[in-house]
C-alpha cells in the first residue's frame, strides 16, 4: 500500500539540492552586493596610494577579487562600473608600456563590463553599441537618460585606449568614428565626468593619430587645456601626455627645410617636451591627495620620457645638457641598477 504524500516527499527530496543551490546563489550574489560600497571605497583608498611600485603589484588580486564579485552578481551596475574603471586604469597607469597584450586583454574586459552596465540602464543603446549601428547608435543617444552616462564612458574610454595602443592596425583604427560618437555625447552632457575625461581622451585621439586618421593637432591642444582648467592643473598626467604627444608634432619639418629653421624647430620640440616633464617631477606630492597614485604614475613615466627622449621622436638641441638622460655604465648595463620601473623617484642623473 502506498503512503500519503509518498510521491510529494520524493519530489521535495529531489527538489532539495536545487533549492540550496539556489538559495547559496542568492547568498553569493547578496554578499556580493553588499561588499559594492566596500570596494568602491577600496578604490578611492587605492588611488590615494603614493608608491606605485605597492599599487602595481597589489592591482592583480584586487582585480581578481572584483572578477569574483561580478560572477556572483552579475547584473549589479556598480560592480560592472567598478570593474570597467579599474581594469582600464590599472592598464592605462601600468601596463601599456610594459605589457600591451595584457594592456589590450584588460581594455577588451573593462569595455564589456561597461556594455554589462549599460545593458541594465538602456538594452536598447546596449544593443546598438554592440552592433555597431551608427545611425541607430545617434538616434539613441539623442533620447539617452544620463543615467547611462557612465556605462558609455567607460566604453568610449576602454575603446579608444584599445586603439591608441593598437594605432598600427587599421581595422581598430576604423573604431574611432563609434567611439568618437559616444564620447562626444558623454562630453556634451558632462565634460568633468572623470576629471574632464572627455576632454583627455580627444586630446589624445587628435594628437596621438596623424591627419591622414583624423588627428587634428590644434583641437587636440584645445582640450588638452580644458582638462587643466577642469582640474586646476593637478592632474600631472595630463600634462605629461600633452608633452608626448605635442612635442614631437613642433619638431617635423617638411624636407628642403633650411638647417637654421630644422634647429628652431628642434629647440621649440625640446622646450615642449622637457620643459613641462621636468614641471612634472617638481610638483608637490600632495598636489592632490585624492589622485595620489595617478600623479605618482605620471611622475614615473615622466622620468621614462626624460631619460630617453630620442626614442620618442625628440632631439636633444646641440649645446643642452639634458640631466634626465641615463647614460650606460661602464660594465654594459644602465646606471642606478637599483632604480625600478614602479620604485622610489630619485633625483636626475647628471651626465657624466
């Protein structure tokens, strides 16, 4: 004879496992949304971190922490925000120069963190970013809450890192008119987002790209110094990009240029290079206690910059002494051996 409710306990005995497995994701995900504001405030103590060399090994496991908490709450929007911004600074402020695979691998994360974002804000922008329908693209943002602000920031930012550090492929390239698009929306409805974020990311786009991809140097300047003016001149990195970039472009001549004019171009390019770096080191450390650790990283590869200006398309005018410049020592390799890349800044080296 069979029990009562036989077949109702057999079901609530096979049902279990699943209803604990359902109910342990709901725990993830709640423990997830719970530590959002944690790591948000994690990430204002981490760039108020003077060593770069302390932040550039301990970035990795943060980022891998936040990765944890995204898989368990995937749709929560100020873990995606979160982990678009981090991994595109974090690649930004360490790893172009020394890693640009693993720079690109982390552009590519933080510009599907943002879409994730946006997805939740706007399906429908979301949608056409990602298919890449320009039409239907403008006419979205011509309605777009700014609510979706961020997202399409962080996008445009990801994006357009992504192809300054692949400028040599064409097919990324042929990006920017998209990227161009949303971030010129993102500048039209807040051009302080971010520390005038929209405003450095075409200052670079006209100046780091030549003519012939639509770089135009004069409105690059332009932007340039809106950002100095949006941020009082405090943000160091902006005017170490501004030397990179712009110096070079002072010293082209075109050919059949008279030697006299070549060396006035040659004393302008180096005035515009050297000039501001040099400003850069010399700036207080706490010009800006709350960007701490990006005024740090500028100071580094303002260093870089200085220690090497030929190999960034800037020649050393005859009769200057550039006192940056790292000389070979005599056993082969460089001097001050124990400088690293992400160490303690020291004086210049003299030349010997």
């Amino acid at each position: 004879m069979t029990r009562p409710f036989s077949g109702v306990r057999a079901a609530a005995v096979a049902l279990a496992p699943l209803l604990l497995l359902a109910q342990g994701c709901s725990f993830d995900r709640m423990a997830a949304d719970t530590m959002a504001p944690v790591l948000l405030r994690t990430k204002d103590n981490f760039n108020r971190e003077s060593v770069p060399r302390f932040a550039r090994e301990a970035g990795p496991g943060l980022l891998v922490t936040l990765d944890g908490m995204v898989l368990a709450s995937p749709r929560n929007v100020e873990l995606r925000l979160l982990q678009a911004e981090m991994n595109a600074a974090f690649a930004f402020g360490f790893l172009e120069r020394e890693d640009p695979v693993w720079a690109t691998s982390l552009y590519r994360k933080a510009r599907a963190a943002a879409a994730a974002a946006l997805a939740e804000e706007d399906d429908d922008l979301a949608a056409a970013l990602a298919q890449g329908d320009q039409a239907r693209l403008r006419a979205l943002l011509a309605d777009a809450d700014e609510d979706a602000l961020p997202a399409l920031f962080w996008w445009a930012f990801a994006r357009g890192a992504e192809v300054n550090l692949n400028r040599g492929d064409t097919t990324q390239v042929a990006a920017l008119a998209t990227v161009d698009l949303v971030m010129g929306w993102v500048l039209g409805r807040d051009e302080r987002f971010y520390n005038g974020g929209p405003h450095l990311y075409f200052a670079l786009r006209h100046l780091a790209l030549p003519p012939s991809f639509g770089g135009k140097p004069q409105e690059g300047l332009k932007h340039f110094e809106a950002v100095e003016r949006i941020t009082g001149g405090k943000l160091l990195m902006a005017r170490v990009l501004r030397a990179q970039f712009h110096a070079p472009t002072l010293a082209a001549t075109p050919a059949g240029t008279p030697i006299a004019q070549v060396l006035e171009a040659q004393k302008a390019a180096w005035a515009a290079y050297h000039d501001p770096l040099a400003a850069v080191l010399g700036a207080p450390d706490d010009l800006w206690p709350e960007q701490a650790l990006p005024n740090a990283v500028a100071k580094v590869r303002a260093r870089e910059l200085l220690q090497d200006p030929e190999g960034n398309n800037i020649i050393t005018p005859p009769g200057v002494t550039n006192a940056y410049k790292k000389e070979p020592a005599a056993d082969g390799g460089w001097g001050d051996e124990g400088d690293g890349a992400w160490g303690d800044s020291a004086g210049p080296v003299q030349d010997r």
